[in-house]
C-alpha cells in the first residue's frame, strides 16, 4: 500500500511509522530538521510504550505522485494549505483519511477532493516529535476507528483496517464517523480547554470542585452543540467522558497546554472557536466554551505572528 503521510508529527508519525515498518511504501510529508532527520536516517525513530522501532520511509517537503491512502495529520489551523499542496498525492482512487482534532476539517478537504474521497477518523493516543527525526508516543489507548465521512460501510474502509492491525495498529471501522468526531471532539475541549486555561495537569483540575464543575460544563455545551446540529449524542456520552477522565493519570495535561506553554500556534480556533460559533447558530448557549476561547484566543495570535 501506498500511503502519503502529510504532518509527520506525533500521530502521523505513530500510525505511519507503524505502517512502513510493517512494510507498507510511506512517505512523510514534513519540513525543517524533522524533514532533514528522516532523509538522512532513510526513515522515522518510533518510540512508543510498546517497543522502539525503525520505520524506512521516503521523506518529502511536497508528495509528487498519488498514494492509496493519505494519512492527514496536520494542525487544524493548516488544514486549507496542507491540502493544496498535498494534491499531487490525491489520484483518482486516492482516500484521505483525515486525523485531526476537530469537527470541520473534513468538510474543507471534501470541498477541495470531493467527499466521496474523504474519511474520518479519531485517534486516542499521545506522542510527539522528541527530537528531529524521533516520534515518542506516551499514552493513551493508540486507537484509531475510521469511517466514511458520508456514513456508511465500504469495503475499502475495511482494507485499510485490516492492513492497519496487521501492522499492529488497533483499527476499528465505525459506520457513523461524525458521532464519533464529534464524541472525542467532547472531550478534547474539556480536557485541552481545562489544561491550557489552568496551565495544570488533569490531576489539579480534579481536585478542585469549581474546576471540574467547568470541565463537566464544556462537555455539556459540546454535547448540546452536536445534538443541535443533528449529532445523535447524549447525556452518555458526558458521564463516560468524566468517567476517563477520572482513570487518566494525574500528571497529563495536553497538546493545546504544550503549545500554549512553548510559544507555539494553538488550534483554540478548531476547537473552542468552532463550539462558539456553532452555538451561536444553533441558538446554543456556550458560555465555557466562550470563556475559555476568550481567554485563549489571544496567546494564539501572538504565537500565530511572533
């Protein structure tokens, strides 16, 4: 299998390291040492709580010819310029397999490619680049349920889940992968928007009553917003939430936090911002989310221009 994995990053270089190392023909798409690292090593440094392995793969600023399969892996914030430039790798029986934390990046690549060639998917796992060159994934379950983006089964969703766990990954189909996003998108807002307000792990936010109580509420308004634009999501989904929460390990914090703490861009806008606007659509009171979009919004355009 051909894949094209546009952001090298923590979970693109997790999930296609895995597949070049079970000797799938990867590309990554990365820039700067990342980039120079890999060409130089012929390949990606995987480190995870599983093993460390070396995955041989083909580096690249730009893809130059159709893959089968392209993971897309980049920040939301670059989805729009990550996708025009990755148009050499989309054939016609190319699918892009979106990977992203958000609700809406899918409908900006179905605009550019067609939604018949987009697929949804939803990750829990935590990595990042360690060192130019190196991937180190952390935590998290390291799962990955991919669909459809228009809903439905097809086979090739299910090829590409086959090849996934024969190259060790936990891959799951799931016929409705909007619900899906939409159920981590839940529970990203609470846990990154909670983190990155407080600058404190998940363990600091537990212990206090009125900090937790908001992070129950950001659910609550994710919940109400999904439900209010045709998501059937429900009460449930806010209990499970809260439930894992409470099992995740007290020092864990988030990629919003990370990047809020070292300068870098933020994806508020995907995330907060987009329950912001939604609700006010809807008619959707979101004043957690709001605060915490408020709050945020202006460290990611000092970062965004610095």
């Amino acid at each position: 299998m051909r894949v094209a994995v546009v952001g090298a990053g923590g979970v693109g270089g997790y999930y296609g390291g895995l597949l070049a190392a079970a000797g799938h023909q990867v590309t990554f798409v990365a820039r700067g040492e990342h980039l120079e690292a890999l060409r130089r090593q012929g390949g990606l440094r995987l480190r995870a709580v599983h093993g460390e392995v070396f995955a041989p793969a083909a580096a690249t600023d730009r893809p130059v010819e159709p893959a089968d399969l392209v993971l897309f892996t980049v920040k939301s914030y670059d989805t729009r310029t990550a996708a025009e430039l990755m148009r050499p790798a989309v054939g016609p029986q190319t699918a892009v397999l979106s990977l992203q934390n958000g609700v809406d990046n899918e409908e900006v690549l179905a605009r550019l490619y067609g939604a018949d060639r987009v697929l949804g998917g939803v990750v829990y796992i935590l990595a990042t680049i360690a060192a130019p060159g190196l991937v180190e994934q952390t935590g998290g379950p390291r799962t990955l349920t991919l669909g459809e983006w228009q809903g439905g089964a097809s086979e090739r969703v299910a090829r590409f889940a086959r090849a996934m766990n024969a190259a060790g990954i936990a891959a799951a189909v799931s016929e409705g992968i909007v619900r899906e996003k939409w159920v981590k998108f839940a529970y990203i807002c609470a846990q990154a928007g909670m983190t990155a307000l407080t600058r404190l792990p998940i363990g600091e936010i537990r212990a206090h009553p009125p900090t937790w109580a908001m992070f129950r509420q950001i659910l609550e308004e994710v919940v109400a917003v999904g439900r209010a634009r045709g998501v059937p999501l429900d009460e449930a989904v806010v209990e499970q939430h809260l439930a894992l929460a409470q099992r995740v390990e007290a020092h864990v914090t988030s990629s919003l936090y990370y990047d809020l703490t070292h300068g870098k861009r933020l994806e508020v806008e995907a995330l907060h911002g987009t329950v912001v606007r939604y609700g006010e659509a809807a008619g959707v009171p979101t004043p957690a989310c709001r605060a915490v979009y408020a709050a945020l919004a202006p460290h990611a355009r000092t970062a965004s221009t610095a």
